[in-house]
C-alpha cells in the first residue's frame, strides 16, 4: 500500500481512538447472547440489570462491573412470550424493575404485558412475585421494544418500532391487573424509525434510541437534542445512570459490549446561564435547526467522515493489492 495510504490509515485510528467512547463492560453469560433490555440497579453500585430476548421463563441477570453474571431473577409463575424491555421505577419509595413482554414481530397478539416487580434488596439467585398487567393498543397490534416509566408519576410509556416510524403510546394513570382486565394505550406522538429502546432522565426528560442515534426529548413529540452512538453490532438497549449523568447503550450478540456516552445536550442548555446555575433544564431548548447539539453534531461528523475515508482506504489498498499481483 502506498506510504501516503499508510499513514492516512494510522491517522484515521487514532482519530477513531480520540472520538469512539470508552467500553464501559463487555457481557460474559451465554445466556445473554440476546440482551435487550438495561436497568442501572438503585440499590447495588456497580451492577446493572438485563434480560434475554424472548425464552420460555421470565428472569433478568445481575451484571457486575466485568460483565459477569453474579445473579439471576426469576419472575414466579410467568411464561412470557418475547421480553423486550427492562425499564425502572418506583413503588410507593421502593426501587422497582418493569420487564416489558411487549415484542410482536408478526404484528398479531391481542395485548402485551408488562411484570412489575421489586429490584432485590441482595444479588443472589431468587424467585421472586411480580404483578402483571395487560395492555391493548387503540389501533391494532403493534412490535415494540421501549418501556419507560416515569420517575415521578409512575406513568408508563410504549414506544412502538417500525421501519416506517412508530408511535409513543401512554398507559392510564390507575393500572388494572391481569386479573382484572387489559390498560388500554393512547397514542400521544410519532417517534423516529427503530426505536429499540427508551428511558426517562433524572430531570422528567426522555431518551429514545434506533440502532444508530438516540433522541431527547422534553415532552411527547418535541424533540431537543440528538446524538449518533457508537457502532453496534445490533443495538438493542438503553438506560440511565443518573450519578454520573450518562446513557448506557448495549447490543445483541456474543459477548457484546455496553458504552458510557454523554446524554446529548442542545445547545441552549450548554450555553444559557440559567442552565449552568442549576435551574429546570427544560425552561429554554430552542438548539439549533435540528435539535443536536455542536458537541454530538461535531461527534456525528467525525465518525461519518471516519467511516468514509476508511470504506476509501479500503478500496485503495485492494486496487493497490491487485495491481501489484497483475505484476508478479
């Protein structure tokens, strides 16, 4: 390859090495080939909490800082039929989990649920109750793959995929339970194409994310801020870590890896002086034309341009190569 090819590749890396963000954990289970959901645990420091795509039990894993599982929930009495989401909350003081069996690639169950249930006061493997709800969309069946649930109300939000856009779905205020009968969803707002994942920030916001971007957003259809994330083989989760003010994102696949990356921040709340003095982050959004932020768009430019000169250097060397094989 020739010298000037060389050092743009060397270039290039360290460039990607500057930008890409730090791996925070790379999960070790087998079992958690498929992890679709991510919950920052409020009673353990240092452990997430996560979950298998789809399976014939209900259960979540506890995740220490290696990535090893030191724990696994079972969720007493429930056969769930694709679990897609795992979302905090909180029941009357106490940290609670929501696993959402809300997945339907086929578009054709008549109600999805939710498992609500105490995050364990200790990390050991246990059976534990879960009270269950059942939830119908007004406009027929819908796959899904976001859970949120708000962290001052309780109020629980659907985010439905669709590579066309979805739509965000709240839940009533006052639940029924399985027993009693199915929450009928209302739709609120659009949301962007293959959200895969979704959780509220400390301040009342939320954060949605599609297998490349997450959006923030400060109410249902208003969108402040976006970002690119990492590349993933399949990114499928997101959660808060509200201490240190940052998104976790994970992926589907062996041993795959979850990434610390600043929450995406529009440029009104970095620059205005009532942002910087403490006050409701929410009074002044208005960002620029479309609501990123200078630091995730300076980002985002980085790793597109990065990604186009690599495919480039690629294609460089294998003229290169060939050329000098026609030679030999």
């Amino acid at each position: 390859m020739p010298a000037a090819s060389s050092l743009a590749i060397v270039l290039l890396g360290a460039t990607l090495a500057a930008t890409s963000p730090e791996p925070l954990l790379r999960i070790q289970d087998p079992a958690l080939v498929e992890s679709s959901g991510l919950a920052v645990s409020v009673w353990h420091e240092g452990i997430l909490w996560t979950h298998a795509d789809g399976g014939s039990v209900a259960e979540v894993r506890a995740l220490d800082s290696s990535g090893e599982t030191v724990a696994t929930v079972t969720l007493e009495g429930i056969d769930p039929y694709d679990p897609e989401a795992l979302a905090p909350g909180d029941r009357q003081g106490l940290p609670t989990l929501f696993l959402g069996d809300i997945g339907d690639n086929l578009e054709k169950r008549p109600d999805v649920s939710v498992f609500r249930f105490a995050e364990p006061l200790d990390v050991r493997d246990q059976t534990v109750e879960a009270t269950w709800y059942r939830f119908t969309y007004p406009d027929g069946p819908h796959d899904a793959e976001a859970l949120l649930v708000h962290p001052g109300t309780g109020r629980l939000l659907i985010a439905t995929k669709s590579a066309g856009g979805g739509g965000l779905y709240e839940a009533p205020s006052n639940l029924l339970t399985a027993d009693e009968g199915s929450n009928r969803l209302v739709r609120v707002s659009d949301v962007p194409p293959l959200v895969t994942d979704g959780a509220y920030l400390p301040d009342g916001r939320f954060a949605l994310r599609t297998y490349g971007s997450v959006f923030v957003y400060d109410r249902p259809g208003h969108q402040v801020a976006t970002a690119t994330l990492p590349l993933q083989p399949q990114g499928e989760s997101l959660a808060v870590d509200g201490d240190r003010g940052i998104l976790l994102v994970g992926s589907e696949g062996p041993r795959s890896t979850v990434y610390a990356v600043p929450i995406p921040v529009a440029a009104s709340q970095s620059s205005s002086p009532d942002s910087r003095s403490g006050t409701d982050p929410r009074q002044d959004r208005a960002g620029n034309a479309d609501g990123e932020s200078p630091d995730a768009s300076s980002l985002s430019t980085v790793y597109r341009v990065a990604r186009v000169v690599g495919i480039l250097l690629l294609l460089a060397g294998l003229v290169a190569y060939f050329r000098r094989t026609r030679r030999r």
